[in-house]
C-alpha cells in the first residue's frame, strides 16, 4: 500500500461502511468535526470496491451488513488490501470479534458505543501506520526478519511478509526485544495504543495470525513463544 | 455396555421365578403321580419291613411282604442266621442285605434286588441334574426377555436426558437396529420432540438476536447524536433526534410485547363477540388518513355482518397492520381494495386486502411473515414485526393467512377465519 507523499498532509480519509443511512450520517459528521474526511456506503458491495480503491487511509465496517456480510467484505478487502480496518460489531459477540481479527481486522468497536470511542481507535491506528518522521531510515534485524518500521515494511526469511499495520506493530514491539519476554499489556500499549481490558483476547489473536505467517522454525517450534502469565517473545537467532 | 438397570433385575427375576416355579410344580406332578398307593416304592417297603421286624416281629413282617404288590424286577425277603427264608420271595442274588434284630432277638437278614434310595432302574424319581437343567435354561432365557425389554430403555432415557441439557441433536432410533415395536415408536417420538424442540429454540434465538440487533440501531444512533451533541451543545436538532430514536425504541418494545402475547397458547385469549365488518370499517376509516397524504384510498366492500366471538384486539391488531402496510407500499394515487366476503355457509370469513404497489419476490412471499424480515427497497419503514403479528393472531383464531403476487402487480393478503360461537 503505498502512500504518496501528498497524502501525509492530507486529512486521515475514513471509509464508512453501514447500511443505517442516518448513522453513518450522524457519524459522518461527528468525524468531520474531529477532523477527519468521511464518505459513507451502504452496501458490502460498494464497501468493497471503495476500500480496494486506495482513496482512503482507515475503513470503519459493520459486521451485520445485509446480503454481504461485513465479515466476508473484509475477507476480500484482506486478500488485496493490507488497509487498516475497524469492524462495527454486536457487542457481546464474540464469535465475530475473534474472526474479524482472525482474518486480520486491525481493531474493533462494540456497537452501540460513544462516536468518541471510535475516534480514540481511529487515531490510535493511524498513529501507528503514519510514519514518524526522524524514523524513517530504522532498520531492525533479528533472526530471518528483518523491518523498515518506517516504510512499514517486514522481510522474512528474504521474502516480503505480508501483515496487517497491527500485526507489524506487534511484530516490531517483539523484534525490538529480541530473546525477551514483552508483557501483553507493553505490547497493548504500545502496538495497540489502548490498555489492556480484562478478557482481552485481541493481542492473543493478533499473535496467532502472525506465526501462521512466520510458519514453525526447523525443531518444529513456533517461532513466537507464549509464556504462561508474562506475555510473548520472539526467539532471536 | 451399558450396565444392567433396576429393571433389568426385575423383569429377570420375574421372568425367572415365573418359569422356574412352572418348571418344580410340573416336575412335582409327574413325581406324585409316579408314587401311587397301591404301587408303594421299594425303599418305603424295605424301611416299614424293617420297622416291622424289629418293633413285631417276623410275622408282621410276613404278612407286610405278602400284601406287597411288587414290580416283577424288584423283590424283598426276610432269610434268618441260618440261611432259611422267613418271609417273600427267595432271592438268589441279592443286591442288598442289611442285618435286623427282630422283636424276638433272632438275627435276620433282610435282602432286596436293588439298592433303597439308588434311583429307579433309570425311570423312577426325578433326579437332581433335570433341576439344575432347567434352572439354567430359564435363567438363561429370562435373562434375553429382561434385556430385550430393557435395553432400549436405557438409550431412551439417555436421550431424554440430553435434551434435557439442550443437545437437541440426540438421536435415538439409530440404536434400535431392525426393532419394529412400540418401543421403537416410542424412540421415534422422542427424535421428533427433539428435533421440533430444536428448531423452537434455534427460532428463539434467532428472534432474541434480531430483536437485539433492532434495539440496538436506535442506541447506536442516540449515542452518536449524543456525541453530537457534546462536541458541539448548540445543535439543539439532536436532542429532537434522541427524543425521535427514544420513540422509536418505545414503539419497537410495544411490538415485540404484543409479539409475545401472540405466541401463547390459542385457548389463553379472551373471546367477545365481535362484528369483524364493523372491525374493518373503523380500520379502513383510520387508514383512511394516512392514504390521503399520499393521494390514495381504502375501498371497503363486502357482506353486510359477519359476528363471531374472536379477541376484537388482537383481531384489530392484526388488519391494522396488514391495510396500513398495504397503504404503505401502494403506488402514490391508487387505491388499496378491502374486500369482505362470507362463505355461503357461513362457517368462515375471508377478507382480501390488495394494494397497487411493487408486490414481493416470489421467493419471499412466505418469509413476510416472519418477525423482521422486511422488504429491501424501504428503507426504516417499519420493524417488519407488523405481518408477524398479523400472522400469529390469526393462527390463534384457527385462521389462516397467505399472500400472493397480483397479476397486475401489485400484493394481495387474504385472511380466512372460521366462524367461532364459544
């Protein structure tokens, strides 16, 4: 996903995706006012197509779209697109939070909440994915990975590794401490922007989408290792 | 395997005893009838000839053995020390000899042809093995009746117990093999119940997420006009837009009641009579109103009275919904037609209300009647609980309620109740 340079002045473009026409409305406006740029569609279909169109830097989803679910709508955007996305689900439903972030959501927000939530997730997300500026130039090496936090770009094994904006924050956090035990809630704060909640399960699903990326090291092992209590480490070598 | 139930044992041992007792008395007959008086058995005579000797003497003992109608292969004779035969038959060679004091101090010695107590020859008295047999054999076939009978108890109960704890996907007959009988009908009952109760509970479900989902657009909408609202207080609009999403939750929570009133049990309302003509003129003058905003009418046409003892609420509910959503969905300027028609009989009433709208795909044409499902192309319309309504009320009325696509377009709802006199 490149980004052109003029883009980094813009304004943070967000894609809404509702079939409530007078939410996304309401939405709308209250993220223009933040200082945002939202547009809004009404359908999976068109979700799809506007997402996959690279105007936009952040797509907001609802899960419980008509015909096309919001689910399916980002198992499409996800096999051609690594733009950020926030899924609009259920609250109280697990089941599609869990497999928004299987398939590599970067975040969601529980329906009904505060369009100040939402916000605090939006810029928390492209806080990660905007550049620093000074930054641009680090590099970090360990092992077979090697990463470019600035260009937001992950070598592994010498092959392009393809990961979400979260996962590469995860994956960052983790390489820069090489060999030692980060807990979830530094890696919480830090790749996530948010503290960690009670029966939070998005860092452990995170993680999970990435070994299957990073695939099992040669005695078998994975090469991100839980610890029981403490968090995870990525084994350097 | 399953371990032997209470049941078990006691159709076992009922079976047992009942076969076993069959079994000793039967054998007991035969014994009895074997022993006849006039045919005493060698042992009884042998051990009275004995008595005799000893307590009277060798001459009791004569007169016992003359009257003794004895079998020509068994024999019994009284020889003293000497070797002289006192009384009987002589016996050449005797298979037994006991040695007798007799009342008079002489040593006698008593012989027989066979040894007292040594079976009959190969036919006399019963013997213990027949016993033993025939106790194992009826053991070993009360033991098959009682877990035929049983065993298929046990899968049923396990059924029974699973969906109890909410595995609907039991299935029971799969166990009974080739069994055809009333336990095996039974086992099929029980998958049925299963299967409806599943079906029941997964409509359940379904329900209590849709209605989720419905209360919680309104919430979503309120929060974001609150957010609104915060950012910036002198949007006086959104508080006319909370009060607006407040009402529409308010209206959503009347709906799903009466839904729930209309799931009950057909004999749980309350019966008055009601002239459902009259009903309709009151609906249709109501209906009236919205119609003229759009340009449109409600023409009512029909037999002049139709009473029966219905709930007049529910019932009102019930064409309320149905000519207002006919209303609704009619093109702008035409006219929504309610027509009443009796049977010739009298036994029902069927009213058909049709509008000069777009119709419904025929596909859905069902599924209208289901809580929620709405059509695509209006949009915040209504909840789609309307015609669910309607659906149920009349279900409770014995009724029936279909609709279908008119040919000029355009949608017909007919609804047929019978005529009810209690």
């Amino acid at each position: 996903m490149g980004r052109s340079p003029l883009q980094e002045f813009a304004m943070i473009r967000v894609l809404l995706v509702d079939d409530d026409q007078e939410l996304t409305g309401l939405l709308s406006e209250y993220l223009e006012r933040e200082g945002f740029e939202a547009t809004a569609v009404h359908t999976g279909e068109e979700g799809e197509v506007q997402a996959l169109s690279g105007q936009y830097s952040i797509v907001v989803l609802d899960v419980m779209l008509p015909r096309l679910s919001g689910i399916e709508v980002l198992r499409r955007i996800r096999a051609r697109s690594q733009v950020p996305v926030v899924l609009l689900t259920a609250r109280g439903d697990n089941i599609d939070r869990i497999t928004g972030l299987e398939l590599g959501a970067d975040d969601y927000v529980p329906k009904p909440s505060s369009p100040g939530e939402l916000v605090a997730r939006l810029r928390a997300i492209m806080r990660r994915v905007q550049p620093v500026e000074q930054a641009t130039t680090e590099v970090i090496k360990t092992g077979p990975l090697v990463l470019w936090p600035g260009k937001r770009q992950a070598l592994w094994q010498g092959r392009e590794l393809g990961v979400t904006s979260t996962e590469f924050s995860l994956l960052e956090e983790l390489a820069r401490s090489a060999g030692q035990v980060v807990s979830k809630q530094d890696l919480s704060l830090n790749a996530l922007g948010c503290p960690l909640t009670r029966y939070d399960r998005r860092i452990d699903v995170h993680i999970s989408s990435i070994r299957q990326k990073l695939g099992p090291r040669a005695d078998a092992k994975a090469w991100i290792q839980s610890v029981r209590g403490l968090g995870y480490l990525l084994i350097a070598e | 395997m399953m371990k032997p139930s209470r049941l078990f044992w006691k159709l076992f041992l009922a079976f047992w005893l009942a076969t076993s007792l069959t079994f000793f008395v039967g054998i007991g007959i035969i014994t009895l009838s074997r022993q006849g008086p006039g045919n005493p058995h060698l042992d009884t005579i042998l051990e009275s000839e004995e008595q005799l000797l000893r307590q009277f003497g060798v001459e009791a003992g004569k007169q016992l053995l003359q009257v003794w109608h004895h079998p020509d292969d068994e024999a019994i004779a009284v020889y003293d020390s000497g070797g002289q035969l006192l009384a009987g038959l002589p016996i050449v060679r005797p298979v037994f000899e006991r040695t007798v004091i007799s009342k008079e101090g002489l040593t006698l010695s008593l012989r027989s042809t066979r040894v007292p107590g040594n079976g009959g020859g190969g036919e006399g008295g019963p013997g213990l093995m027949p016993l033993l047999i025939g106790t194992v054999m009826s053991a070993l076939f009360s033991s098959f009746m009682a877990f035929y009978l049983a065993w298929p108890l046990a899968y049923l109960r396990r059924a029974m117990s699973d969906v109890a704890q909410g595995r609907f996907e039991t299935r029971v007959k799969p166990f009974m093999g080739a069994r055809r009988d009333e336990i095996v009908d039974l086992a099929e009952d029980c998958d049925r119940m299963a299967n409806q109760l599943k079906l029941l509970v997964d409509a359940q479900q379904h329900l209590l997420h849709d209605i989720s989902h419905e209360l919680r657009s309104p919430l979503t909408r309120m929060q974001a006009a609150i957010g609104l609202l915060h950012q910036n207080p002198a949007r006086a609009d959104m508080v006319e837009r909370i009060d607006r999403e407040s009402q529409r939750m308010d209206t959503l929570i009347e709906a799903l009641l009466t839904l729930a009133r209309v799931q009950g049990r057909p004999d749980s309302i309350a019966r008055e009579s009601v002239d459902i003509i009259e009903l309709l003129h009151l609906i249709v003058e109501d209906a009236q109103f919205e119609a003229g905003i759009k340009g449109c009418r409600v023409i009512l046409q029909g037999c002049p009275s139709f009473v029966s003892r219905v709930s007049g609420e529910l019932l009102y509910r019930c064409f309320e919904n149905v000519i207002r959503n006919a209303v609704r969905h009619t093109r702008a300027d035409s006219s929504v037609l309610v027509v009443a028609e009796a049977s010739p009989a009298g036994h029902c009433l069927t009213v058909r209300i049709s509008d000069q709208g777009p119709g419904v795909e025929e596909s859905r044409l069902q599924r209208i009647f289901d809580p929620f499902e709405r059509g695509t192309s209006e949009a915040g319309s209504g909840f789609g609980l309307g015609l669910a309504i309607a659906s149920r009320a009349v279900e409770m009325h014995g009724g029936s309620i279909k609709a279908s696509n008119l040919p000029g377009g355009g949608l017909s709802v007919a609804i047929t109740l019978p005529l009810s006199l209690m």
